[in-house]
C-alpha cells in the first residue's frame, strides 16, 4: 500500500505538495520535513503544519 506524505517547508511549516514516500524510509529534500499522512488527515498544498499537535489547517483567507 502506498504511503502519502506531506513535504512541508522546515521553515514556514507550509505544506508544498502532497506525495507518494514513507518518511521512515524515505528522506526528505533539504529543507524539508515528510510527514506521513493519517486516512483522514485534510491536507492541501499551502496547509500549514502543526508540529506541536501533528495537525494541518488551512492558511488564513486573506481579505483584501
């Protein structure tokens, strides 16, 4: 079964694609963190994520 995880930006913690890896296998691009996807996790490319809880949310609607 493949595994799907999130390769977040190690800095701004924003999520910049969603891909096929096992982050136990796998290593992540320089300057970047996999974290594996739970069935049922939402998360997008421009997510942020939490490392504290291990959470994604969506960035702030910017109102113009």
């Amino acid at each position: 079964m493949a595994i799907t995880s999130a390769l977040v930006d190690a800095v701004t913690l924003v999520v910049a694609n969603v891909i096929v890896a096992d982050p136990a296998v796998d290593p992540a691009p320089p300057g970047y963190l996999l974290v594996r996807l739970q069935p049922g996790d939402d998360c997008q490319i421009g997510y942020i994520y939490d490392p504290a809880t291990g959470t994604f949310s969506p960035p702030p609607v910017e109102v113009t």
